[in-house]
C-alpha cells in the first residue's frame, strides 16, 4: 500500500494547550502493539511528535514540560473507524436526505460528523462514499487545520455497475474494463486514499479486475463490500484488499467454498494480510435500541448541526421499529457472531469499522458500541479488538510508520479514559482526554 504523507498545519481550531513539551505521566498505557501494559506511564511529546515512552522510573520528565496527568485511566492511541459515512448522520430516509440536504453535504454534514468523531476519541477514520470534491475538500480543510476532525482517508464515490437512482453524485457506474480503468484514474487524480468497490458481482469480472489493477498501479488500497458470496469471490480473485461487512443475507454461515478461498488468500504470505472490517454494530444492536431508545436522545450527534437537521433526523426515527432499514435484521442477527468466528479461524485480520451514520448510528457512539459487541457479545479478547482500532488499521492504510501506536517518532494522537479499558470496554463510551498532533482538543487534567 502507499505510504500517505500528509503535511499538517497549525490548527486553528480551540484547543485546551499547545505546548510544545508536554508529559502525559501516571496512567495505564496501552501503546497498541498488543503487549502487557505500562503501568506508571510516562510519554513525552514534542510538537506534533512522541520522543519518549516509559514509566516513572525510567523517564526523566524535562522541567519545561507541561504536565499532564493520567492518573487513574487507561491511556491508548487514538482510535481508528475504518468504515464511516461523514455524507449521512443517523436518519431514516436516504432518498429524502440525499435530496435534501444534498447541497449541505461539504459545508455542514461532514464538518458536523468528523468533528463528532473526533470528541469520541478517533483521531483517524476511513471514509466510503460521498461526493468527490466535497470528499478532498473536507478531507483536506481537516489537514489544515481549518475544521475540526480525525485524520480522514477518503474513497469518494462508490465504484459499481449501476448507481443507484438518485445517487449519481457519489455512485459511480462501469461500462466495460477501459471505462472502469478511467474511473479509477479520474479518483486517482482527485487525490483519493482509496477504492470503494460494491456489488461487483454484478460487474463482470473483467470489469472487477480492471478496477482493482489500475488502483494497484497507482499504490490505492482496493475496500469491497462482502454482502453477497459471489461479491467475495470476485473479489478474493481480484486481489482486494479489505473487504467490509458480514453480508446482509440470513444464511447461518459463510458457503465452504468461499472460506477456502479465504484460506487460500491468507496462506500467501507474499500478499500480506487479508482485512475484513465486519461493521456488525448497527445491525447486533437494532433490537435493542428498538426497545431501549434513551440512546438516541444522546445529545452528542447534534454538535455542528443546525436546528432544522436535528429536527428532521429525530422525526425520522421517532418510530425505531418501523424503520424498513432494519426489518430483516432479526433474521440476520444470529448469523453475524458465527461468519466473525468463521473469518477470524480463516486467518484474516478483522478491523474495526461501523458503517456509522446508517439509521439511527451515530458518530459519536458507534466506534465504541462495535468494540462492546465484539467484546462483550462475541467474547473478542478486548486487546484484539483495541489492536483492530489501531494498529492495524495503520498497517493497513500504509501510514504505520507515523500512526497507530504510541510509540518514538509516531504522531502524537492519544486518548484517555477513566479506569481499567481492558476490564471494561465500554468505559470508552466516555472519552475524556483526546490528542491529535500533539494538541490536546478535549480535556485536560493538571496535577
């Protein structure tokens, strides 16, 4: 994959500190490689970058240092969403909100669901379809500093045979291999981190292969949908890289065919890892939203929206079990644990991802609501699940040299919550301290 190097300005953004040496000393570190934790930890920061990682022992804090306490929390790297939608924020309609609010997508909608992200703790998100120039605009006004927001890589439109009818600012369809090369090329050129690739199967498989070689001559990582086999197929043969959800359908497990093939891929050491981000959150916990819907009063998924779209939003889902969004889903659920289990014993790497803004899904609670299912529902070790937030999206975005882990010479993207994350997951439903860059954009605690 390309290693992306992005230039940061300074932000402009209100900040709590933007000391340029500054020591996050006390807490429990969890640096993201996977190891026994740090207890006493001490991370000197310089700037944007980490210098020093230890623990009270054997770090030596400068006298110039800003302090800043951790006592009593967990301390991790910033979270990573692999699977958002910046373009929608939780309502029902998608046919009435791709017209309405189409002309507000750059300017309102997408500042609006970075900047909830970011408060929830993801310093880094992956985007999967929206317009382009709004996509590198908005992308690109983050990493200036002008808005806030994770470091986002961004898609654009969806690469498919047919959009679908109204869809055609962000659905691109393919006629023919060349067409689908030029697709590609025209993305490329845009400035894209990536290629979002759905329902191939009903591309040819010419066409399938023509988009995924073209984005691997320009170094662009090749993201697929899996709802269907024949969709994993097509795109275990064309060499895609990261393939995202369980599947819509009811079917108890994955076809034998298609986890040999999976077998198959991960064995070829020579072509890395094979990731799969299973997005399983918004539909394992419909159910229960349907019955317990305090969640959606959560006021955190108003920030950066005006009046008028919150209104609209909570008229939308005022009836949580009338949504047709979700009607099948009670068939779906109990298939969504065993296709994990079957990918994890087929030796892919599972990402976390969320599919966050989908019916009543909201930005700032939907990264952590997918680590809880993994961990509490599918009894994921919580430091596999923690990695798969982390570390390995890095690798996989080739930006691992600069992100992913606290650790020397890695961007300074830190969070904190309070107590024992490994003991209880869910504590990262309340992220009370997080660093982007070195500066700290919500909470800080001083001795």
């Amino acid at each position: 994959m390309k290693k992306i190097i992005i230039v940061f300005s300074v932000l402009l953004f209100p900040l709590f500190s933007s000391a340029q040496l500054k020591a996050l000393v006390g807490g429990t570190l969890i640096d993201g490689f996977g190891g026994t934790p740090i207890q006493n930890s001490v991370i000197l920061i310089k700037g944007d970058q980490i210098i020093k990682v230890g623990h009270q022992g054997n770090v030596e804090i400068p006298s110039d240092a800003e302090i800043i306490s951790t006592e009593g929390k967990s301390v991790l790297p910033g979270l990573w969403d692999m699977h958002v939608h910046l373009m929608i924020n939780g309502h029902s309609d998608y046919a009435h909100w791709d017209t309405a609010y189409i002309d507000d997508l750059e300017s309102i909608i997408m500042p609006s669901s970075a900047h909830q992200l970011l408060m929830a703790g993801i310093t880094s998100a992956r985007d999967l379809g929206a317009p382009l120039e709004a996509s590198i605009n908005v992308r690109n006004r983050i990493n200036k500093g002008i808005i806030p927001g994770p470091t986002m890589y961004m898609s654009g439109p969806f690469i498919q045979h047919k959009p679908y009818p109204g869809t055609e600012a962000f659905r691109w369809g393919v006629k023919g291999a060349q067409d689908g090369r030029q697709k590609v090329r025209k993305l490329v050129e845009a400035g894209v981190d990536c290629i979002k690739l759905v329902d191939q199967d009903q591309m040819t498989m010419e066409e399938v292969s023509a988009v995924v070689d073209e984005a691997h001559k320009h170094d662009l990582p090749v993201i697929a949908h899996s709802h269907r086999p024949e969709e994993i197929r097509r795109g275990l043969k064309a060499n895609v890289d990261n393939f995202e959800h369980t599947g819509l359908s009811s079917a108890p497990e994955y076809p034998a065919d298609v986890i040999e093939m999976i077998k198959e891929r991960t064995a070829q050491m020579n072509l890395g890892p094979l990731y799969w981000t299973p997005t399983v959150e918004g539909l394992y916990n419909y159910e229960y939203v349907r019955d317990n819907p305090e969640k959606l009063d959560n006021d955190c998924w108003h920030l950066g929206l005006p009046q008028r779209i919150v209104d609209d939003i909570e008229q939308s889902i005022v009836h949580p079990g009338r949504l047709p969004y979700f009607q099948l889903t009670p068939s779906r659920k109990p298939t969504i644990e065993r296709k994990v289990k079957q990918l994890i014993d087929a030796g892919v790497v599972l990402l976390i991802g969320t599919d966050s803004g989908i019916p009543m899904k909201f930005h700032c609670q939907s990264t952590w609501n997918e680590i809880d299912v993994w961990v509490n529902e599918f009894n994921i070790d919580p430091m596999y699940a923690i990695k798969a937030a982390t570390y390995w999206p890095a690798k996989m975005m080739g930006v691992d040299d600069t992100y992913g882990t606290i650790s020397e010479g890695k961007y300074a993207d830190i969070i904190a919550v309070k107590g024992d994350v490994l003991r209880w997951v869910s504590k990262l439903s309340d992220v009370q301290f997080v660093m982007k860059h070195g500066n700290v954009v919500k909470g800080i605690n001083r001795p």
